[in-house]
C-alpha cells in the first residue's frame, strides 16, 4: 500500500497549505496546484476564497467547478505588471478566452485591463456582452465563415487574418461597407516546442496561418486594399509549454516579418506573440512564471528590435490557460466503487469526459484531493472514473488518494482551463455549475444545465408526436 501525505507542495518543497507559506501575491498561480486562496480548516476540510469545498457541494450541487476570483485576478495583474517593468514600449495582454469564454470571465479580464481574444461569433458576442468594448477585442480563427467576418466588421473588433480566403472576403467586404477594418495577420513561425502534438501550432505543417514563404506576397495584396489597415503580425508557438526557449527565438523571426512590411511600404506597429506559458496540473510540473515567461518574451523582443535598429513595437500576448487554469477547481461526488481482486479499483465521480475531455484527448494528467480530509494519508492507488458509456472515460488513472466512500467529495484540481469551455452533453448529461469564489461567499457565474435545457433546441416533427 502507498502512503502518501495529501499535503500539496511546491517542486521546490514549499507546503503553501501550511501557515508559513510565502505570501500570496509573491506567487504566480500557474505554478500552483491549488488556487491562491485555498486554505485547510480546523475541520481539516479544504476552503477556496474562504468557503468550505463541501459546503459549495451542498448548496450548488456536483460536479461544480469552483473558480477563485482572487487567483484569476492575479494573474492577470501579474502579466499586466511584468510587461510593464520589463518592456520599454506599449504592451497590451489579452486573455485567449478559448480557454473558458464566460460572462463573468470575460468581465473579470476586462476589468483588470485585459484585451479578449476569440475564436468564434460565439465568444465575440460573449466578449461583447460582458461589457468588453469591441476594439479591445481580437478575432481569430482558420475558418471564421462569413457571417463571422460580418458580425466582427459590424461591431469594430481587430481581425487576425489566418489565411487567404479570409483575407479576400474581407478585402471584398470591408471595403464594400465602405468601412476600414483593423487587422493582424497571422504567420507560422516554424518553431518547435514540446508539447501535446494536438496543442503544437508554431511548426510549419499546422493548419493555422500563413505559410513564411508566402509572406511577400500577403503583405503585397495587403497593399493594394485599402480597407485593410494593416497593424502588423501574430504568431502562437502552442500551449502548455514549460521551455522559455521557443519565446526567446520567436521574436527575432517576428522582427525579420516587420522589417519585410515596411519594405513593401505598410507600416506595422503590433507583433503578437501569442499564449502557451503551462501550468501545473502535477507535483511533476514546474512551469516558469508569468514573470519569467513574459520577461523572456520582453528581453528577446527588445533585443531583436536593438539589432534591426527599430523602436520597440506595440507588444501583445495572449495567454489563456495561464491566466484562468489553476483558479479553478472541480468538486465530484464519488459514487460506485469496483475492487477488482490484485488488479485495480475503480472509484466512479457523478462527471467525467463531458465536463473535463482533457484526460480522454490529450491523456492529461490531474491531481485529487480529498476534499474533507486534507491531512488524511493516502494510503489507496485507485483509479478515478467518470460516469459516461465509454471505457476510455477515465479522470485519473493512479490516484493516490484516503479511502473513499460513496457521498465523499473529491476534488480534482487546475481545471480552469479548457474544462468547461470543451465540456459536452455526452449521454445528455447536464453541463455543470460554476461558482465564483472569494471573501467566504460563492456566486453562480454559470447555472447548472436543466433537463429542459438539453432538449431546448430538439424539435419533435408532428409525424412523431403519437408514438407511443
Ligand atoms: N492564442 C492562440 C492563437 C491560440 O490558439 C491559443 C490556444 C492561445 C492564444 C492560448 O494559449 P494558452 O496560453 O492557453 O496556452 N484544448 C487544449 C489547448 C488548445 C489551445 C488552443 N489555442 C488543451 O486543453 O490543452
């Protein structure tokens, strides 16, 4: 039997669970593995933003995720203050809101000076309806249709531009509006960096972005259109990374596009860098900070630009999972149990797959906690399985973790990120709750999905109706 003190602590072996943890604001929530404000109580139960987990779990329900306000915020802040210590030029951060697009989200990001990038008409009109003022507001994307460039046109956002197509629609549309749309245009930078092949976006075989070789002729045809008011460049390398090294090349590659534009005439101001800094989901991640990341990207960015004898241009990056990843954990109510004699024993959670699709995607590791027994020992290897019809549905393979019974809460924990925004109605299970957490109160940010609800958009043609 394993035993394994439930204590989390840092790969450098701080306990931040214990009172003489460093102070709060002193760490960048990526390298954590519990949100800013988790706590252990004197019942031994665990608090994020000052309410017990299993209290939240009575009152809303499970599985719930449980997002910690204060986190989010600091993370935000902390991109938002390294940028400007270590770059000497305008920077601005959007939040990639891919990663959770939500009212409250999109608000909280918007408050604290944040741009929002979105991926589809969606997450715009999301963006939008959280009170984000459209210029603030970058659309991506390798296939927006039509309607999409229409409705971002309509409302004023900046246009990442992917591909050809899209540059020509727009071209066509914008200037047949009569109107002038603010773009970026979007290049594969051919850089590697280890991560999951499916998240990996720099390389030159990816389907987003222009291909290098075709960025003369790109920055030509944007030449002749004078509807495109042409800002400058976006770049993503991928996401979850650990190495600062694919940063630090990136913006001298960036600085050579800029120099081509003005070649050509157009004059950039804007390089985007993109997202990718990772966070720790395990005891074996150690991802860099948000201040090392973005001092790495600052330090490389200036550097090219001293060599290429141009002034720091306007710098954006766009994290997502790093900003809103580890604020968030999920609550799960465990129910059966399957002992399976020398082999395995199986603990199923009332979710799975439809609210966390990472681990069946990616084979992405997470980590539990008992969320009532804190100190409790973790003397069970058993693995954790969601509840849908699918033998891959498993959360976590080798969980270590108390004996659990039927009715215990499990948490599992940095699952702010791609989460609820892949969440699926598989098995027409209802999609969770979220709650927003901090100073001892929670508030529903998002309800948890009816049995109305699932059938909502289902029509019934009257041919059907009399089956009986
Ligand atoms: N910018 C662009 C253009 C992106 O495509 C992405 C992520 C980001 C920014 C934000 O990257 P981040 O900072 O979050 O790494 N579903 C996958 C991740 C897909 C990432 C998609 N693009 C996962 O669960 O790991």
């Amino acid at each position: 039997m394993v035993s394994t003190p439930s204590r989390i602590t840092s790969p450098r072996g701080t306990d931040y669970l214990s009172s003489g943890a460093d102070p709060v604001s002193d760490r960048s929530p990526n390298q954590q593995l519990l949100p800013l404000t988790a706590k252990v109580n004197s019942d031994d139960q665990l608090t994020i933003g000052g309410v017990a987990v299993s209290e939240l779990v009575k009152i809303y329900g499970s599985p719930l995720y449980i997002l910690d306000e204060e986190s989010l915020r600091a993370a935000c802040r902390q991109y938002r203050e390294a940028l400007k210590r270590y770059y000497p030029g305008e920077a601005t951060v959007l939040y990639a809101s891919k990663a959770w697009n939500c009212l409250a989200i999109c608000a909280i990001a918007g408050s604290e000076g944040l741009g929002i990038d979105v991926a589809s008409g969606g997450e715009l009109y999301t963006a939008l309806q959280a009170g984000v003022a459209a210029d603030r507001i970058y659309f991506h994307g390798n296939n927006k249709s039509a309607t999409e460039l229409a409705e971002a046109l309509e409302v004023g956002s900046h246009i990442v531009v992917d591909n050809w197509l899209e540059l020509e629609s727009l071209a066509q549309l914008s200037g047949a509006q009569g109107k002038t749309v603010p773009i970026l245009i979007r290049i594969t930078p051919g850089i590697e960096c280890h991560t999951h092949e499916y998240i990996r976006t720099g390389h030159i075989d990816s389907k987003f972005g222009f291909d290098p070789n075709q960025i003369e002729a790109v920055l030509q045809e944007i030449a002749q259109q004078p509807s495109l008011d042409f800002q400058g460049f976006h770049a993503h390398i991928g996401s979850q990374i650990f190495e600062l090294e694919p940063h630090k090349d990136l913006p001298g590659v960036m600085v050579q596009w800029f120099l081509k534009a003005r070649e050509i005439g157009l004059s950039p101001s804007v390089l985007n860098v993109g997202g990718g800094l990772g966070i720790r989901y395990t005891e074996d991640d150690d991802p860099p900070s948000i201040d090392a990341w973005v001092k790495q990207v600052c330090t490389a960015m200036v550097a090219a630009c001293k060599n290429a004898q141009i002034t720091p241009p306007h710098l954006i990056c766009e994290p997502g999972r790093s900003l809103v990843g580890s604020s968030c954990i999920t609550a799960y109510t465990v129910g059966s149990r399957k002992a399976i004699p020398d082999m395995r024993t199986y603990i199923a959670v009332d979710g799975g797959m439809s609210d966390n699709a990472r681990p069946i995607t990616y084979q992405a590791l997470y980590r539990p906690v008992a969320v009532d027994r804190m100190a409790q020992p973790c003397t069970e290897t058993v693995t954790v399985a969601g509840k849908h019809c699918e033998s891959g549905d498993i959360l976590i393979q080798q969980a270590q973790l108390p004996p659990l019974q039927s009715g215990d809460i499990l948490a599992i924990l940095a699952t702010g990120a791609y989460n609820y925004s892949m969440a699926s109605n598989y098995n027409r299970v209802t999609r969770p709750a979220a709650v927003l957490v901090g100073e001892g109160q929670g508030q529903v940010i998002i309800e948890r999905e009816t049995y109305q609800d699932l059938v909502s958009c289902d029509r019934l043609p009257d041919r059907l109706k009399s089956i009986s």
